[in-house]
C-alpha cells in the first residue's frame, strides 16, 4: 500500500555533499526517526543510510537480498526488511519474488525514475482523497473576517499521503480520511475513532466560519484546554489549518485596552500616548470612559469610518493584543485544496531536484 510521509526541512546547504543530500531524502521522507542535530555521525551510519548510499544508489540496476545486506550490514534481516518497506511504502522501491529470498531495486532502475514514479502517485492519490472534503465541507463561502492580517507564524507542512483501504471496526470516512492525511499524527491510536476529540474538533473547523479559540473548543466540546491546543497545532502543521489573530474580536479587545488604561493613567495619557489625539478617535468614546458606560458595541460604531489599519496602530499603542484562533485555510474548499496541492508540489519539486543531483 502506497503511504507516503514527508516532511517539508529546509534544503540541504551544500549541493555536493552526497551525504548530506541521502541525509536530507531520507529526513523528507520520514524514513527514520529525526536524528539529534548534535549526533557525532550526522545519521550517515545509520542502515537506511547505508542501504542508500553504498547499495541502491551505488549500483541503481541491480537487486539486493536482505539476507545479503543484514550480513554486509551486521543488523538482522527483520531490521533490513522493516527499511525496505518503508521504502516501498513511500514508492522509491520495487521487489520481486524469485526462488528463495525477494529482490529489491529502485523503481524504475535510477533514483531520478523512482521519484518521478513516486511523485506521479502521489499526486493522484492526494486529489483522490482530498475529495472527501467536498461531502463533509459546510463552512459556506463568506468566512473572511472584516480585517485580514497574516497567519501566525509560518510551520512546515508535514504532510501524509495513503491510498485508500476499508474502514475498521468504530472508523469513519472522515477519521480515516484525517488519519490518512496526517491530521491524527504518526501513531493515531484511538484519536482514529469516529468519536475521538481529534475528529470532533475537525468537525467544529468545517462548521465554522471565523477562527475558533482554545477556549472556545475545550468548553463546546468539554475536553481540556491543553489536549485541544497539542490537537490543533498537530492540525497546523499539516497546512491545512491555520492561526490567525481573532480581527473579529478587534472592538472588545479596544474596549478592554481603553477602560485599562483610563483607569490606569487617565485622560491625558489616552490623547498623548494612547493614540487619542494622533488618529483622531471620535470624543463620544472619551466621554463614555469617563461616565463608565463605554461598550464593545458602542466602540465598533465610533470607530466604524476609522481605517481597519489605523485600529489596530490604536490598539498596539494601548498596549492590547488579539486573542489568536485557529480555521480552515481558504475561504473555499477548491481554495483549501488548491493549498495542500501546492504544499505538495513545492516538496516534490525539492525532492526531484535533489534526486537529479544525486543521480
């Protein structure tokens, strides 16, 4: 079964270093367990290293035993066969059944042939299954709040692609689809249920239009805050949820900073310091403070002809911050699905361009 694993790391800084570049096919791919940046061999000791760099890419058009390579090697042939699978998972390898032991070889017979074949099934299998998210969409069109700053932060894209396979016991489409993409994590468990928090706080994402907070998942869904935050940050890396600041929220969060700082440092400090004065908010707002029935609402229609660029230079000299939250990338789904294409594609095209380097 094809399943592919990739991880967007930045590209190697040397181009010539045949190490560095297996080194960094090998972190891209998943094929092993992230090696600790201070390890003495830099990972290039390791057996899927060696089954890379002194057998497939060495002689591309021959076959290779694992009984051969676990002697070569000194590991057991279990250890041998546990790599070749992942590689053959991830489309980079053949096998073939003769008389006694298998046959590995890189597909195609070269390293530049086994990506190629690789990318191509990737690419179909990751459009076949992002079609699920046109049954299971329901956030409507018009999601974009009335100001739109960037997303917090740029993550890489950890994306999986698995072809698909029948649901298990308690599964559903959409836990499987999740846990095929990468949204469960590397070892799901029971985040793979129908039931599972992971899949209710995606299903709170397709419903929703503005961003949700911490908050407000842990309450609507009674789960713990820390558990809902390590779940959709699990989600963002993926790339296909991101954190944006909560524009929507930009009224109350001025009439939090305001009533603070009135009570705080007074009038005066509001028209010099505060931004009064320099972008010129509306008396009826001082006038509120002062009489102690100013509101969100009565903030939003003061300030509703100020620029939104101009808000939020008045909230940061206040002092004040947006709360952050997290949603669906895109204000559609052919938008959503345009950018985990386009995650992919920009992986894939690294990953070519390293193999044509190391072939």
């Amino acid at each position: 079964m094809f399943d592919l694993r990739l991880d967007e790391v930045p590209l190697p800084a040397s181009k010539s270093n045949r190490n560095n570049l297996i080194a960094w096919i090998i972190d891209t791919l998943c094929l092993q367990r992230r090696r600790e940046e201070n390890a003495a061999d830099d990972g290039t000791f390791s057996p899927i290293h060696r089954i890379l760099a002194d057998y497939l890419l060495n002689e591309p058009q021959k076959g290779f035993e694992t009984r051969e390579l676990a002697e070569d090697l000194g590991v057991t042939t279990a250890a041998i066969h546990h790599h070749f699978t992942r590689l053959i998972s991830a489309g980079l390898v053949s096998t073939s059944s003769g008389k006694g032991w298998k046959n590995y070889y890189l597909t195609g017979g070269s390293i530049t042939k086994a990506i190629e074949s690789m990318t191509n099934r990737a690419k179909l299998i990751h459009t076949q299954r992002l079609e699920l998210l046109d049954e299971v969409w329901s956030r409507g069109e018009n999601v974009s709040m009335k100001i739109e700053l960037p997303p917090d932060g740029k993550s890489s894209s950890l994306i999986r692609i698995k072809e698909w396979g029948p649901l298990e016991n308690n599964e559903s489409e959409l836990s499987r689809f999740m846990s095929d993409i990468g949204l469960l994590g590397e070892r799901p468990g029971k985040e793979n249920l129908s039931n599972s928090l992971s899949v209710g706080i995606f299903e709170m994402l397709l419903q929703s239009g503005p961003p949700l907070s911490i908050d407000e998942v842990a309450k609507s869904l009674d789960a713990p805050k820390p558990r809902v935050g390590r779940i959709l940050e699990r989600f963002r890396v993926t790339g296909l949820v991101e954190r944006v600041a909560r524009t929507d929220r930009l009224s109350s969060v001025l009439w939090s900073a305001m009533t603070t700082q009135h009570l705080r440092r007074g009038e005066d400090w509001l028209l010099k310091k505060g931004g009064f004065e320099r972008l010129s908010v509306p008396n009826t707002i001082l006038r509120s403070l002062k009489k102690g029935d100013c509101t969100p609402e009565k903030i939003e229609k003061a300030l509703k002809e100020m620029k939104p660029k101009d808000q939020m230079l008045l909230l940061n000299l206040l002092g004040g911050r947006l709360p952050l939250g997290h949603r669906l990338v895109g204000n559609s789904i052919e938008a959503m699905k345009k950018k985990s294409q386009t995650d992919l594609d920009r992986i894939l095209r690294r990953i070519s361009k390293i193999g044509i380097l190391l072939e």
